[in-house]
C-alpha cells in the first residue's frame, strides 16, 4: 500500500477552502434522498460534523463552521473524560476503539446541547468525516458509535479513498450510509 500526505493541501489557505467547499458540495449530494436538489440541503438536514482523530478533526470542524453547525470529535479511546460510547474496530493498522462522548447530541441525558430526543435518541443528523478510507473499518466504528450517542449519519465523506481494499463497500453495507470521497488511488 502506497502512503500519501494530504496535509500539504491544507496548508494552503485556498487549498483547504476548496477541500471544504468540495466537501460541503458532496455531502449535499450523498445526503439528498433523490440526489441533490440544488444548492445546500435546509439547516435541519445536517446537524452536526463530526471527524475522525485526528486528521478528520480539522476536516470536520472547517465544514462545520461553513455550515454554520456543531463540531464532534471522535476520539481513539481513553481520550473524552465524561461519559462516552465507544464502538470497536480492526483496520489495516490493527485494532481499536473510537469513541464519542454521550452527549454531543443531546441524548444522553445531559442538558447541553439538547435536541428534544427521547429515550437517548435526538433530531441530530451527523455528517461523519475524515482523511482517508482504506478498508472501512474505522468508519464503520465511527458511524456506530455517533448512532450509540443516539444520532442519525447522513453520510460519510473522505478527501481519499484507496480502491480495491473494499472500504465503501463495507461502510455502505455494514453501516447502511452513503460513501463519498473527493479523489480516489489505487492501493
């Protein structure tokens, strides 16, 4: 498997802006039901972005402020003190926990952040991102673990994403969400 650096592209001032607008455009086509329908889908259709540590984070959290919405932090486990819910994964680097604390959405019975849900659920409805989708197990995790929080995903979205390690495949079938990547290489 070739590595590749995306970071140099968000260094760049316009190189990050044009990652987020690139980004923002196709989490508007992977969300829509019947694909987009002009322009940015209402307030309500996007609640929250939340990025993978750690190279989804500054990701997540710059299409989040163009949205005008809330930043969630999927951690690697050990790192959120307060109560969390954690989902496992195995990738192609090895095993782990992701996770997110219970009450990014307001379902977890704290009061901040209140989306009127019950029962733990909430109305939040999460775009998930990151760097890099290789064999989707990572995001699987990360999608498991934002709905144990009591969220709905929308969609999941990578700058790249490494073909014929079968990542999208996984996620759209184990996580049942809408894969998308602004650039693909082969593995």
């Amino acid at each position: 498997m070739t590595f590749r650096n995306l970071l140099p592209i968000l260094r760049n001032g316009a190189g990050l802006a044009s990652v987020v607008a690139a980004l923002d455009e196709a989490a508007v086509a992977a969300a829509a039901p019947n694909g987009p329908a002009g322009g940015r889908p209402p307030p309500a259709a996007v609640t929250h972005v939340a990025g993978i540590e750690a190279r989804g984070f500054p990701l997540a959290a710059a299409v989040a402020a163009a949205r005008g919405v809330g930043f969630v932090a999927i951690r690697k486990g050990g790192k959120i003190p307060g109560p969390v819910v954690t989902a496992s994964f195995a990738s192609e680097y090895g095993a782990g926990v992701l996770e997110v604390d219970a009450r990014a959405f307001g379902g977890g019975g704290g009061d901040d952040d209140d989306l009127g849900g019950e029962g733990g659920r909430t109305t939040a409805r999460v775009l998930v991102l990151d760097d890099v989708l290789a064999t989707g197990g990572t995001a699987v995790a990360a999608v498991t673990a934002v709905r144990a929080a009591g969220a709905a995903v929308v969609a999941v979205g990578v700058m790249a994403e490494l073909l014929g390690l079968g990542g999208r495949a996984r996620v759209e079938a184990e996580a049942g969400v809408p894969v998308f990547a602004l650039m693909t290489y082969d593995a």
